[in-house]
C-alpha cells in the first residue's frame, strides 16, 4: 500500500511499511524511512509507485485552471478527493486527485484551507481584492524591471526626480523605486549614489555630501520662519574700556573681546567681555525656539549654518565702532599677575578693533615676543595679556594647545564652479592661540562657580577618567585642570552657552532664573545639546576630508609623505586626512612613509593608497591625539 501524505507544508509519496493504526512507517519515494501520523495521510493507493504518482499529479496540475475550478466548486467547505469526482466525472485515479489536490493548494486566492485536504472557495468579493491586488504586484514588478533597466542605461526614470533625496539618504525599501535601485546596483555593481550620477541625478559631489546632512537635521530647510526682531537693552551702562576682539578672517559671529586698563595702584584691569544676546532673546521667544531646535552654528569648510539668523547676530556681535551690549568679566591683576579680584558687569562695551589672526600674527608671534619685533595697534594689551595666560596656563598645569600638533584652515573660493580649496597648516598653541584659550577658559571658570555657589542651576562640560561629558553638576575638569567648567563663552554660536548665559544675566540682576537645576527644558537641552554638537562636529570632519580629496584631485601628484598612525592607518602630512593602506609593511607609529593616492572616489569620500617607500623612521613628530584618529 502507498500513501500521499503531508509534511512541513510539503506533499510526499511513500510505501507503507507497518500501520500502527495512529501512526505509519514509511518509505518515501526517496528511500528515507519516516513515521507519518495517520491524520496526516490525504490518499491511499496501490498504483502507481509513489514517485511516479507525484511526476503524474504534478504535470496533470499543470493543465488545470484555478478559475474554472472556482467555478466549478460548491460554495460550501469541500474535500479534494469529492471535487476530483465531480471535475473528473467518475472516480478518479489516484494521480488525478493528486493533481487536483496540487491545484487547490497552489492557488491560494482561489481556495481557502480549512483543513488536510479540505477546502472552500473565496467569496467573490474577497477574490476580486485578491485578483486586483496579484495584477497591481504584476504591474510593479515590470515598472521595476523597466525602471531598473534605465538607470543600467543612464537614463534616470521619470519617477525618480521627486524621491531623489529619499533613496539617496534614506530609502524605503517597499517602495518600487528602490527596488529598482537596489536591482540596478545588483547589476552593474555601483554604489546607489555612483549610479544616480551617471544617471545626471547628482551634478554636484560636494551638494550631495553637504544634503545628507540637511536631510537629516534641517528637513524643512535652513531658513529660520517668523520671528520677532530682539528687544535691545536699554540704560546699560558704558564701560570705560577700549576693547578689541582677535579672531580669524571668516568670523562674523564675533562673542569676545578683552580689554586691558591700569589700575591706580599698579597692575591691570582685565576685561573678558562676551557678547549678550540673551539680554535680547528670551528663552520661550520665537528667536530662543530656533536657538533651541538648533543648538549650534554647523561648521564646514566655506560655509556655515548660523544658530541665530544673521540680522540677529548682527545686533548683537561685537563689531569694532560699537557701543555692544556684553556680559563683562573684570579680572585685577597685580603687577606679578597674580589676581587680586574679580568682578562681572551687564554694560555696554565699545570695541575698538577686529583683530585678525591673518593681519596680527605675522607680527606677533613667539620670534617677535622674543626679538621685540615692529610696533602696530594693540600690541602692548596683547604682550600682557599673553604674558598673563602664560601664568594662567601654569596655574592651571595644562596646556591650553598642544605646540607640537597642527591644526589646518580650509578656504574655498566660490568663484569657480566647484570652488578651489586652499588647505593652511598652522601650528596649534600660538601667543594668540595660548591668550584666547587662557582667558576663555578663566571666564567660563569663574562663572560656573559664580553659578554654583549662587546654586543657580547650570550646564557644565566635565572630564573624567578621559571622559568629557555634560551635567547639571559643578564637577571638575581634569583635562583643563579647572574644579567647574560651564560653558559662557559663545552665546551666538552654542546654546549651551545662551542658556548659561540667561541664568548668569537673571543671577547677576536679582532676577529668579530661567531654569530650575531639574527643569525638563534644561535637561533636554543638554542632552539634545550634546548629541547634536557630536553630529555637528561629525558633519565638518567629514566635510574637511571631502575637501582634502578634493585638493588632491586639484593640486595633481599621486606621491605624498603620510605618517603612519597604527597598522596600516595613515596620515597624511600635508592634509589631516587618513586612509588605509593594505600594502604597508610592518612600521613603527610616526614613521614617515610615501605613498601614491589614487582611484579618488569624492561621493564615496575616499582613494585607494599604496605604499611606494619609507622615508624616516620613527621620530620625534607630533603625535596624533586620539579624538582626531577616525573610528
């Protein structure tokens, strides 16, 4: 006796070696022995042999037609064995009821299962839905074939433009375009973004690199909406100082400036003055939602994305001319530099000058402090007030820079098409460097601890065990060697800053504060903050070695000299841009290597680097610090 029996949804033929009534053990048509439970057997037959019988019922299935038999079928619940009788019209052979049973169990749309070998009819309504949904699926499965055809081609398919920025950011896969995306990828083995430019979707490599970020952090845009012009001070007093800011060419978001004025009894009266737009802008004001939804200006070589809108920064930057309203740290200083005192002001400051890192520090550098060097506006302020970091820096027993580290400045000239880049090395730690980074530190100091004695709620920046983290608490920071740290310092650019800036300006005014130290709004905004100012910085180092791929691309020349990092990470010399290069030898870290650069891939921000020669062994070069070293 043979039986056709069903398992794991699958229909198999056997002969029956031993019934045990509940159960049967058999041998399939493929020699395998089994045990079958006896509910699971749908035919019993003598003939043919069981391989034979399912080779039949497969090509008899084949000629059948799932709408007749439909038709055909009684409304009611029904077997496969009662249909093959009425469809056949007489008993029929055990291959033909096979065959019949094949069919109902193909076309599910047709048949409904309610059971072994037991069937109903879909109720014509449901079967329409089922019959229309099949032809739409057939239909996008040949708008996919074809769409995926064009792109193979070049041809970018008309329903492509809408979706651009989706399927190059973000694509969802249930849509047909992506999958014809996905399938054209399969094919020719590009990148999706490779493909899209040979299609002419993505004319410009840098804007596809620069609309990935904004898809993701301004959807809806970088223009700023309605909002009310900021309410300007009035009756602050005016300091009697003669300020100067020191910042690089492409500033315009100026939030310090110093000022230094003898004292009577010997000495100095240092000034930190920074900018106060929170004295215009208020926390729950249409300018402080968009400095809350932003939470920093976004930087990236030849351009920026301001926090503030410019008209606004504008109001409040510390322009030279300017009587600019600022919050003010005075610091007395003795003749040896020790200070004495300190005191903070809401004035109005005039600033005298814009002091720029490319006008001042070709003469005021460590060969012109040490040579005397020529006499220009302002030197005698900056010669004190860097004789004065220089104790700060000492005090604190951490550098401000490191000397040995180079940092690069990026200028894109935007005449050209696709912009020219000038990559500048300049050595971190300068007397101008050292003088701005002592006394931005002393004030965002003094001013966490103002806060946390007035126990006025705060976020502050703190290093751990290497660590470096926000809180609401005024925990030390290892790494500048200072007991708090609350970042006060750029009120225009952070809104760390603006919001520690709103409690400093309420404190100093006698004013209950802005936030409570367990406000939700305080809270989400430091850890909004940091997460953002993390993808914000992300973004820009990114964008730096686009441009680095793109100076090599413009200067020409496959040779350059490369630091070796660990393995088979690089540096190169000129560029702080790294890459793998799988045929370096065995080199000690800061051997200096030459290696040809090539295949440059801009959408995919990378080249291909061989190792041609090594030029130094490991020296004493600057070492690398760990948070410019990619992942």
């Amino acid at each position: 006796m043979n039986i056709l029996f069903e398992e794991d949804g699958a229909f198999k033929a056997g002969t029956v070696l031993a019934d045990n009534t509940t159960s049967l053990q058999v041998e399939t048509s493929t020699g395998k022995r089994v045990k079958v439970k006896a509910a699971n057997v749908l035919l019993r037959f003598a003939a043919p042999a069981p391989g034979e019988l399912l080779a039949r019922a497969e090509a008899e299935a084949a000629g059948l037609e799932a709408e007749f038999l439909w038709e055909a079928c009684p409304d009611a619940e029904f077997g496969f064995e009662d249909l093959a009788r009425e469809y056949f019209g007489r008993t029929p052979q055990p291959f033909e009821a096979a065959a019949l049973l094949l069919g109902l169990h193909g076309a599910p749309i047709y048949f409904h299962r309610k059971g072994r070998g037991r069937f109903r009819k879909a109720p014509p309504e449901i079967l329409k839905a089922a019959l229309a949904g099949l032809e739409k699926k057939r239909q996008q499965a040949l708008a996919i074939e074809r769409m995926a055809g064009e792109l193979q081609a070049g041809t970018l398919p008309a329903e492509f433009p809408p979706l651009l920025k989706a399927l190059l950011y973000k694509p969802d896969r249930n849509r047909p375009e992506t999958k014809a995306l996905e399938l054209a990828c399969a094919e020719t083995g590009l990148a999706a973004a490779s493909l899209l430019a040979r299609c002419g979707a993505i004319p410009s490599s840098h804007d596809f690199h620069l609309g990935r970020f904004l898809f993701e952090f301004f959807p809806e845009g970088t223009g700023f909406g309605d909002y009310e012009a900021p309410r300007m001070p009035e009756e602050l007093p005016l300091a009697e100082v003669r300020a100067f800011s020191v910042d690089d060419a492409a500033t315009t978001e100026i939030d310090d400036a110093f000022s230094v004025t003898p004292l009577e009894d010997g000495g100095w009266r240092i000034g930190v003055h920074i900018a106060a737009p929170g004295l215009g802008i208020r926390p729950d004001s249409a300018l402080g939602a968009i400095a809350r939804r932003r939470l920093s200006t976004v930087y990236m070589p030849g351009n920026k994305i301001t926090m503030l809108p410019e008209d606004v920064v504008e109001r409040f930057t510390l322009s030279a001319g300017r009587d600019c309203p600022a919050l003010s740290l005075y610091l007395d200083v003795a003749a040896d530099y020790a200070v004495r005192g300190m005191e903070s002001r809401i004035e109005r400051v005039p600033v005298a000058a814009n002091l720029r890192h490319h006008d001042i520090e070709p003469l005021f550098n460590e060969t012109t402090l040490a040579e005397g060097g020529p006499e220009f506006a302002f030197k005698r302020e900056l010669t004190l007030l860097w004789e004065f970091a220089s104790v700060l820096e000492a005090g604190r027993g951490k550098p401000s820079a490191n000397p040995q580290n180079l940092e690069f400045s990026f200028h894109v000239d935007w005449r050209e098409p696709e912009g020219r880049v000038d990559i500048v090395p300049r050595r971190r730690g300068s007397p101008l460097d050292k003088l701005v980074a002592e006394l931005m530190i002393a004030a965002n100091a003094a001013w966490g601890k103002l806060l946390a004695e007035a126990q006025v709620a705060a976020i502050y920046r703190v290093q751990a065990a290497g660590k470096v983290r926000m809180t609401t608490a005024a925990l030390s920071h290892e790494g500048l060697g200072v007991d708090c740290y609350a970042w006060s310092s750029s009120p225009l650019r952070r809104y760390v800053d603006l919001l520690n800036q709103w409690q400093l300006l309420a404190h100093l005014s006698g004013e209950a504060p802005p936030f409570t130290a367990r406000a939700e709004a305080l809270l989400s905004a430091m850890r909004d903050f940091e997460l953002t100012y993390a993808a914000y910085a992300e973004f820009q180092r990114g964008m730096e070695r686009y441009w680095c791929l793109r100076w090599l691309q413009q200067e020409g020349g496959e040779a350059q000299p490369a630091r070796v990092v660990r393995e088979s990470l690089l540096r190169l010399e000129r560029l702080p841009l790294f890459l793998r290069c799988p045929s370096l030898p065995a080199c000690a870290p800061r051997s200096r290597v030459s290696v040809a650069i090539s295949a440059i891939d801009l959408l995919a921000a990378d080249a291909q680097c061989r190792y041609l020669a090594t030029l130094a062994e490991a020296d004493g070069a600057e070492a690398i610090e760990d948070a410019d070293i990619p992942e």
